[in-house]
C-alpha cells in the first residue's frame, strides 16, 4: 500500500509532548499519525479543519477517557507537518494553545519560503 500523505514534526514542539506520554498512548498516537498517512479520506473523528483557521488542522487521538489534539498543517498538499499537542481538559480548545499553533504554522512558512 502507497502512503497518501508523509508526517513530520516541525521542530521539537510535538516531540517534547510526545516523549512525556505513557507507551500506551505514544501507540495511539501512532496508530492515527499512520491512519492519517495511509487513509485518502480521513474520517473527522482523528483528522478535522479548525473552523475559523487557514489551513489548521487538529489530529485527534483519544485513549480511555483522555482526548489529545495535535496541531498540524498541510504544506504542498502531502506533507502533513505536526505543531503543538495537548491534552484536552475541557470541550474548548484552550486559546493558548491555539495561538501558539498558528504562530508555529506562520514560523515553519516563514522557515521554508526563503
């Protein structure tokens, strides 16, 4: 099977996230990052458009009872590139953590036009 779609992380900014997770969710991480590789169309349940955003997108990962949200971006329509992560705690995502994912997706754009 043909990947759709390559996955990096920008930086360190999803990794520092990721290496604090417990192996079990480190594995449901990767379990929706490789859905996300292989699958033409992502179901909205682990992969949706932030309304109100251009071009943000959140990767959705839920284990047990905790729900994760990983920002990502497209970049030349293949390469999905991975910001921030957080664990939600409440049904809004934290504003914080959505400005911080806008400023990642302007400085990896302000990175890779020169």
């Amino acid at each position: 099977m043909a990947f759709k779609r390559q996955v990096i992380a920008y930086k360190n900014y999803f990794l520092d996230f990721y290496e604090g997770q417990t192996d079990h969710v480190q594995a449901k991480i990767e379990w929706t990052l490789n859905l996300i590789r292989v699958t033409r169309q992502v179901p909205e349940k682990y992969f949706k458009h932030l309304e109100g955003t251009k071009g943000l997108y959140e990767i959705r990962v839920e284990v047990g009872n905790n729900i994760y949200r990983i920002f990502s971006f497209f970049d030349q329509g293949y390469l999905v590139v991975l910001g921030n992560a957080f664990q939600k705690k409440s049904q809004k995502t934290p504003k914080k953590e959505l400005e911080k994912a806008l400023k990642i997706m302007e400085e990896y754009q302000d990175d890779y036009k020169k």
